[in-house]
C-alpha cells in the first residue's frame, strides 16, 4: 500500500480514488497516460534539502516527447491540491479547456524522483 501525505489522500478521496485500487506505477515513457489522466509524482526542482516536492498533473497533448535537448518531457497542467474535484469535473475542466494557463507545465522526466502513479479512471459505482 502506498502511503500519500494527508494532502495527496484528501485529493484522491475527493475524486473518488483508493489509493488501492485505482493508483497505479506506470513507466516514464510515452505510455505513462493518456491526455486527461492525472499523475502523481515527485518532482526534484534543484539541489538541496526541500527541493523535491509532490506533484498532481493533468497530461495534454503531446504526451511526452523528445526536445532538442534529449530531455524527454510530459506537458500538462499542475492540478491545485486543496481544489474540490470529482472525476467528471476535472474531465470537463480538461475537455472545456477550463484549467488555468499559469498552472501549465512541462516536465523534465529524468527529473521525476521515484515512481510515477497514475490515477486511474473511477465511478460513483467502484467506490465503497
């Protein structure tokens, strides 16, 4: 079982995940999501203590791909922690193209600490 911090646990219990069942590794490769789906991951911003902190992110389009540099990158938007979300909320803040454009990123994946955990798709009916 995996174990989040009460912020990441009072996001996921808002759209309706159980850590348990609906969280899930995926590789840090194109495979990783599809536009829409959210991500859970550490994000290591520089050098030093403190400077790996949690992310919730909606992928967009491209997924990943490849810079210039060889850096491969994942797009999308920093999902705020202390929002109010269900899963078809954040689904039609995605389709609506509703989600802030300061909350937009790009990712360096070779900088992801650790796993990536997506968070898989739930219903009213999967939970308990």
């Amino acid at each position: 079982m995996s174990q989040f911090s009460p912020s990441i646990q009072d996001f996921l219990d808002s759209v309706g995940a159980d850590p348990n069942r609906n969280v899930a590794i995926v590789p840090k490769s194109d495979s990783a999501g599809n536009p829409g789906d959210i991500l859970l991951f550490r994000y290591k911003l520089g050098i030093g203590k403190g400077s790996i902190k949690f992310r919730i992110f909606m992928l967009i389009e491209p997924i990943t791909k490849i810079a210039g540099t060889g850096n491969l990158l994942m797009t999308g938007f920093k999902v705020p922690k202390d929002g109010v979300y269900t899963p078809d909320s954040l689904e039609n803040l995605y389709k609506n193209r509703e989600l802030p454009k300061d909350n937009y990123r790009t990712y360096i994946m070779s900088r992801v600490w650790g796993p990536l955990r997506r968070v898989n798709k739930t219903s009213k009916s999967s939970k308990e």
